[in-house]
C-alpha cells in the first residue's frame, strides 16, 4: 500500500487542479470575508462575521478537487488495472488512494476555511467578542465534519468514476444543502439537521449574538462560542457512523467493480 502512496502524492504534487483550486478556495474566502479587513476587525469578531457570509462554501472547494482527482483521475487511464496487474491487491489500491484523498484534502480546506480569523488576529489580535476555548472546540468539529464530508467525496467518485461529474454532484448537493439552511432558517427560526454536514458546518460558525452598552453611551456586540453536548454529538456521531459506511460502501463497490 505504502507504493500506492507514494505514487499518489507524487501525482498529487503535480495536480495544478489541486493547487489552483485551493489558491482560489483562499482567495474566494479572503473576498467573502473583505468587509471584515476594511473595518479593521478582530479575529473573534471575523469568526463571528464568517458564519454571515457563509464562506465556508468557498472552503469546501479543495477537499472537493483533491479527493475527486486522487480518487477518480485512474479511473480514464486505466492505471488502476495496472497497479493491479503489478500485484497490488485491491484493498492496497483503494485505501492507498483513500489516505492520500483524505488528508491532504481536509488540510487544505480546513486552512482555508480558518485563514480569514487567523488573519485577521495576526493583524489585530483576537479581540473579546468571542471566547477562544468555545471557538476552538468548534473548529475541531468543523474538522471531524470535514472527514465525513471527505469521505462522502470519496464515494461519489468510486461510484461516478468520473472526477469532473464528482465536482458537479458534491457542489450541487453543497449549494442544496445551504438552499435547506436558508429555507428552514427564514421560515421556523430553527436548526437545520445537523446529518446534512455542509450545513453544520456553516451553524458551527454560527454564534449567538447580544449588545453590551457602557457608561460612555458606546456598545459592543459580543458573541456566544458555547457548545452545548447536542452540538457536539451530531458533529461527532454522523461523522463517525456515516463516514465509516459511505467508506465501507465504497471499497464494496471498489472490490467488486470491472473497473471500466
């Protein structure tokens, strides 16, 4: 398997889809979130600006393109048949692509996504809007929700076999998901379910807010980071339960397929 590996970073490093989806993921989120530098903000306060502009569709671009092209570019090239003909088992040849899909993958979204409040507080600070331990705890389930999401792209592409339709299916299901955030939103003032994980990712970086006034007549919006145990468990649990049967799905169907 540590073959297969190292066949595909190098491949990985090449990939200018790669890179170029996630200078561009970097940029689209730094243009979402522009406001927030022009007033000068903090990086608690960007956080908190981040979930109402709902950037972190523009985030999610990388782990899109790298785990669809890690996962699906063999598929046109045939590649995967002589991985196989070399002595490569297939469960080598899947989880060997899989590794390399999903991490890097997660990274450079996971960076994108929190790029715009770690800049904003190597340039002003972090501020006290929001409290940095109830943030943090959101950014790691981000991060575990990413993983599912991960491996949801994964099982699109061993289906589809087909990298670029993997690109259109997952940004669709994406936009549907935000579409079904929006609706519930407007119209019931409540949760959408957190098993859409898009959508928990965008409630994640969703807070709370009140107004604080002092003597001097001036105010100051602060934000609620809490974490209530419900949140984290339907970041926690779908991530596990879902990600490991969409993963099991996908080496089924990777196992048994032709391969053509």
């Amino acid at each position: 398997m540590w073959n297969v590996m190292k066949s595909q970073i190098y491949q990985l490093k090449k990939d200018i889809m790669v890179f170029g989806a996630t200078f561009f993921g970097f940029v689209i989120t730094l243009l979402m979130n522009l406001e927030a530098f022009e007033n000068g903000l903090t990086g608690s306060e960007g956080m908190a600006y981040m979930g109402e502009s709902n950037s972190v569709i523009a985030g999610l671009l990388p782990i899109m393109v790298v785990v669809a092209n890690v996962m699906g570019k063999d598929f046109a090239d045939k590649t995967l048949h002589y991985e196989i003909l070399s002595g490569h088992t297939r469960k080598e040849v899947f989880f060997g692509r899989l590794v390399v899909a999903i991490l890097p993958g997660i990274l450079c979204s996971f960076l994108t996504i929190i790029s715009v409040p770690v800049v904003l507080t190597v340039i002003n600070g972090w501020g006290n809007s929001l409290e940095l331990n109830g943030v943090l705890i959101r950014i790691l389930l981000i991060f575990i929700t990413l993983i599912r999401i991960a491996c949801e792209v994964a099982f699109l592409t061993i289906l589809t076999k087909n990298h670029y339709l993997t690109y259109f299916l997952a940004y669709t299901f994406g936009m549907a998901q935000m579409l079904v955030l929006l609706i519930q939103t407007e119209l019931t003032d409540s949760n959408v379910t957190p098993l859409l994980p898009v959508a928990n990712c965008i409630q994640l970086l969703t807070f709370q807010d009140w107004s604080t006034f002092y003597l001097d007549e001036t105010d100051q919006i602060l934000y609620s980071s809490a974490v209530t145990s419900e949140m984290a468990l339907w970041a926690i649990i779908p991530s596990i339960v879902i990600g490991g049967v969409v993963i099991l799905l996908s080496y089924v169907f990777f196992k048994h397929d032709d391969l053509n």
